[in-house]
C-alpha cells in the first residue's frame, strides 16, 4: 500500500514536471516570435521602455538623469522617450539596473527586453501553481491563457514595462516565505521599492502580515534590502533620494485623480482636489485597517497574504496606471484554484475569464467617459474575494478544530 501510494506521489510530480517543460518548451519559442513581431511593428524610441534605456545610457555617459536639461537634451538627441517626463520619474537604482541593456541599441533592448517579460510572467504563474500539486492540465492552461490575454499584459509587454520583473520578484518572494526563508523573501520584496508609487504601499502592507506573524527576519531582510538600493544609488550619486523625493511629488500632484485608484474614484466624484485629498487619504487608511485588522485575527499563508495584498495595495496607491495590474496575477490565480477547488473547474475557468471580459470593458468605458479611472473595479472586485475565501477558509478550520475539541470530550 505505502509503496503504491510513493509511486502514486512520483508519478504525479513527474506528470507536473513534464507539463511544465512542455509548457516552457511550447510558449517560449512563441515569445521569441512575438518579441520579434512586437518590434518590427513598434519603434522603440516611443514606449515607455526608451526612457528606461535612455537613463541606463546616460549613468553610462556619467550624466545625471535628474538633471531635466540634460534629460531633453538627451532625449532631443537619441530620440528616445518623446512622451517622458522632462526628467527621469524612478530611484536611481532602477537605471543602473537597465545600465546593461542601454549597451544595446534601444530597439535591440526592446526586443530582448519584451521577450523577458513573456517569460517573467510565464515563470510567475508557474511558480504560483507550484502550490497547487494536485491541479490539472486544463486547469494550468486556461490560467496561463487568462493571464497573458489579461488587458496588463498586453500593455506592459508592448510598452516594454518593469512590472513583468516585479511580478516575478513577489511571487519568487512568495516561495522563499512560503519555504521559511524570511529573510531572504523580504530581501526580494525590497525590489519592489524601485517602483514606489506601488512599491512602498505593498511594502508597508506585507510589514504589518510579518509583524503580525512576530517574524522579524522577514522586516529585516525588506530594512536591508531597501538600505543595499540606497547604497547602489549613493554609489553614483550620495544625494539621489532628495533628487527622486522632489520628482515624485510633482508627479503625484501633476496626474491626481487620473489614476485607477481610491484617489482617482474619490477625486471624480468629489471634483474638489483639496476635499479628494482627505477622502482618499481616508480610504486609504480605512484598507490599510481592514489588512491589518484581518492579519492580526486570522492566520494567513504566503500566497492567501499576497493575494490580499496586492489588490490592496494598487486601490491605496498614489498613483498607479492600469498596467500595473499585472501583479494581480498572484490574487487571480489563487482565487481560480480556490473557486476549482470548491465549485469545480468549469466554474473556476468561468470566474477567470469574467475577470478577462471585465478588464476589456472597463477599457471601453475609458473612452468614452476619457479616462480610465473605473479600472479601479479589477482590483477591488479581486480583493473582496479573496478575503471572502480567505475568511470563509478560516471559519472552516475554526469549525473543524471546535468539532475535534468536541469529540475529543
């Protein structure tokens, strides 16, 4: 019986790594083709992604990307990031980090750059799934096509964005918690603060789960992460956090209430942006209550906390644009298992491609009302189900320990 039972267990994690080669095998030579279609019909110096390559290749040129002349001058001379900023809007870490690709020519870095964010995103979901070894095949395909016809995803791989690589960052930090290697997860989550206006929301967000989990390594590790970026900046330049401070506030006063976020539905219906200010501060302090709250009474996994989290975090942050729900990837895919798990996978695959249907038309109620502040329902809609699933999880646990206690009388 045991020896039956052993091989039951191989034979399944053999049949889960077949299909996960098969997957990879299958899809990434359709990256490539598509990385390579992608780019024959987009010229680069108009995405987002050239004013990435433009700062890698100024820090290569040893001038200063926070130097807004010098940033147009640039920018007038490669004729890269026409629709940017008069200055570079990251920390400073991030363009030493894209210093490598700016060795390339921009359009060159486009294409490499889009076929890595395919497959950052591939190796999200399958790590994601990793925690689900009794799923099926059909199940891991219609996620992985949900996934990649998800509105984001289009967006972020042809605007050639960072949010595949964070994605990719939280779901690897996912795994190492989920492992107990705290440290080391929060160390990978500190990557996310190259993004703040997302990052530090989500930051904060996962610090009151590792508080309210007493694990210190965790916070320690996102500390030391985060003092290791500032470091790498100070390397270049000792005074770039002031430098990014300063942009980022312009930033968040310059596009408020354009976003799809708490801020951006407050600030449509109130109009007045000093009344939108202290509502959406409000609300945003109202779910970051609710996080802590549910934290502190129920606990959470890794993966049910991050399925929290980032929905969470994209409604209370100031400022974010719809391709940043990319990272909605880890709530989608745990609700779709959750819902295959307890309806079925008919159901499962049915709520997925709600979600995929939704995201379009929210895209058609952007044009016509002009902006795309309603994109907000992703998130939200997300967030409410997953805490649905996690409370309901935990009354179920809690019925069944009473039922032991019982018995055990």
């Amino acid at each position: 019986m045991f020896l039956e039972r052993s091989s039951g267990i191989m034979n399944h994690a053999t049949e889960r790594k077949s299909r996960t080669i098969f997957l990879f095998g299958m899809l990434v030579p359709i990256f490539l083709i598509v990385s390579l279609l992608i780019s024959k019909i987009n010229d680069a110096h108009t995405k987002d992604f050239a004013a990435y390559w433009q700062a890698g290749h100024m820090l290569l040129s040893g001038q200063d990307v926070y130097d807004s002349p010098t940033w147009i001058a640039e920018r007038a001379l490669l004729r890269t990031a026409f629709h940017s900023e008069p200055t570079f809007q990251y920390p400073l870490p991030f363009a030493i980090f894209f210093a490598p690709l700016a060795m390339l020519s921009v359009q060159s870095a486009y294409t490499f750059w889009i076929f890595l964010a395919q497959v950052a995103i591939l190796a999200s979901i399958v790590i994601l799934l990793s925690f689900y070894p009794a799923r099926s095949g059909y199940i891991e395909l219609a996620i992985v096509a949900g996934i990649f016809l998800f509105r984001p995803a289009f967006s972020v791989i042809v605007g050639g964005q960072i949010l595949p690589f964070l994605l990719f960052f939280v779901t690897i930090a996912i795994f190492l918690l989920d492992q107990k290697k705290w440290f080391w997860g929060g160390f990978i989550l500190s990557l996310l603060s190259v993004k703040p206006s997302i990052g530090i929301p989500l930051l904060a967000l996962a610090g009151i789960w590792l508080l309210s989990l007493k694990q210190w390594m965790g916070i320690l590790g996102m500390l030391v992460g985060g003092v290791a970026l500032f470091l790498i900046g100070a390397l270049v330049n000792p005074y770039w956090v002031v430098d990014y401070v300063n942009i980022g506030g312009d930033s968040f006063s310059k596009y408020f209430g354009m976003h799809p976020t708490l801020w951006g539905v407050v600030d449509k219906m109130l109009i007045v942006n000093s009344r939108s200010l202290v509502a959406g501060m409000i609300l945003a302090l109202t779910i970051f209550l609710v996080e802590a709250y549910f934290f502190n009474k129920t606990y959470v996994g890794p993966f049910e906390a991050f399925a929290a989290i980032l929905p969470a975090g994209l409604l209370i942050a100031p400022y974010s644009w719809a391709y940043d729900q990319i990272l909605l990837t880890v709530p989608i895919v745990y609700l779709v298992m959750s819902i295959s798990i307890s309806r079925g996978s008919k159901v499962a695959v049915l709520f997925l491609f709600g979600i995929v249907a939704l995201a379009v038309v929210l895209v058609s109620v952007a044009y016509l009302v002009d902006h795309d502040v309603w994109s907000v329902m992703t998130p939200f809609l997300l967030w409410i189900f997953v805490r649905y699933f996690i409370n309901k999880k935990a009354r179920l646990e809690n019925w069944s320990t009473a039922g032991d206690i019982l018995n055990d009388r």
